[in-house]
C-alpha cells in the first residue's frame, strides 16, 4: 500500500537518516518538499515499511531518499506504481556502497560518481 505523506513532519523526519553522509542535502530536500517539487510517500506490506522521497524527472521517478525496513521490497512494490504512471526508470544517487550492493537484486546499473554511485533501474 502507497500513502502520500507529503504533509507529514513525521515523514520528513524519517528521512533524516538517509542523508547522514550529506546533511546539506536534507536541508535541501526540506526545501524542495516546500515548494511541492518532491514529495514523500510511505510504502507499507509484508517485510516492508519505507518512507521515499521522490520527483519525476524526464522519464524517471528520482529517489531523494529511502528509509526503514524491507528497502528491497519496498522499491519492488514503488515499481508498480511507477510503471503505471507511464515513466521506464527508478534512479537515485548514494553515498553508501553497502546500499548499491543491496539494490543490485533489483537489476540496477550503476554509474560511479566522485562521491556517490547513480543508481537506475528499469521498470
């Protein structure tokens, strides 16, 4: 289950840990929130409970960021909705190597940046 949790200090909070490498972002992630260029959901099922932050960007839904439990099922399940809405890809940059190995069960390609990995994925 999909819920738009835009609205929600609670969700932006949630967020907080996954830009622990990079709190400049987070604050700029808050302000992108805002203005209603991003926005926030929380997934919900069996072995997950996400909350995503995320904008379309061309022809793909731009993770700002992921946390809580079950990151692998919950993306399987923000796919669907995704490939629904007409766009062909999940993309997303990461600090964290150990989370681009995690993502690599999805079918991801990778892109090493300086500090980050890009991260795609076909839906």
């Amino acid at each position: 289950m999909i819920v738009c949790v835009t609205k929600s200090p609670e969700a932006l909070a949630r967020l907080k840990v996954a830009f622990r490498a990079c709190p400049q972002d987070f604050e700029e992630l808050k302000a992108e929130v805002q203005t209603g260029r991003v926005s926030l959901y929380q997934l919900t099922g069996e072995g997950y409970d996400i909350t995503v932050a995320g904008q379309i960007i061309g022809e793909s839904y731009y993770l700002w960021g992921v946390s809580g439990v079950g990151v692998v099922k919950g993306i399987k399940e923000l796919t669907e909705y995704v490939k629904n809405v007409g766009l062909t890809s999940i993309s997303a940059e990461t600090y964290f190597p150990a989370l681009a190995r995690l993502v690599k069960r999805l079918n991801t390609t990778e892109k090493a940046l300086t500090k980050t990995t890009h991260l795609t994925m076909r839906v």
